[in-house]
C-alpha cells in the first residue's frame, strides 16, 4: 500500500483538491520523513526481540490497518444507500464521530 501511495501521491492529491506543486513536496516530505523515523526505530530495536514475535505483530498490525481502511471506507456508503435512514443514521453518525460526505 505505501509503494502504490508513492507512486501516484500527485494524482491522489489532485483527486483531493490540493493542486498546489508546494504543498504536494511538502506532503511527500513529510512522509518520506515519516518512513525515516519509523525505520531508524525499527532498526533499533528489532535486534533486542525474536524473528518470529516480530513477525507475528507485523502481521497483525497489517491485518488490522487493512480492516480499518476497509471500515472507514464502508461506513460512507452504507450511509449513502437508504441502509442507515432516517433518525438512526442520524444517531449512528453521531454516536460513532462520523461526518457526512458530501453528495458528489
């Protein structure tokens, strides 16, 4: 997921509305540095656990960031389609923090 958000970062962004050539190199800076401090901590602490510890959270964490976009990507549309109607979607909406989308 991180190569395929490098690659079209600039289209993605357009797609967003940021068009501006300075604040997309700001963006991709910000997460190029971000990539670095992950890895120089990553790097300075794998040596003190197990390969297989390491490896069993990795893929538990990539498993459970997989879910999450996958939720955060369905609520939208269950509240689009008449699913969540009405003064229940309106609870649901508020219980959970959610913004409604704007009608493209």
């Amino acid at each position: 997921m991180m190569m395929i958000s490098r690659y079209f970062l600039a289209r993605i962004l357009d797609n967003v509305g940021i068009h501006d050539n300075r604040t997309k190199n700001l963006i991709n800076l910000a997460n190029t540095c971000w990539g670095f401090v992950n890895a120089t901590v990553l790097a300075l602490t794998v040596p003190r656990f197990k390969r297989r510890t390491i490896y069993l959270v990795s893929q538990v964490l990539n498993i459970s960031s997989d879910l999450l976009q996958l939720l955060h990507s369905f609520v939208p549309v269950l509240s689009s389609l008449s699913l969540l109607d009405g003064p229940y979607a309106a609870h649901v909406m508020r219980s959970r923090r959610i913004k409604p989308l704007p009608v493209l």
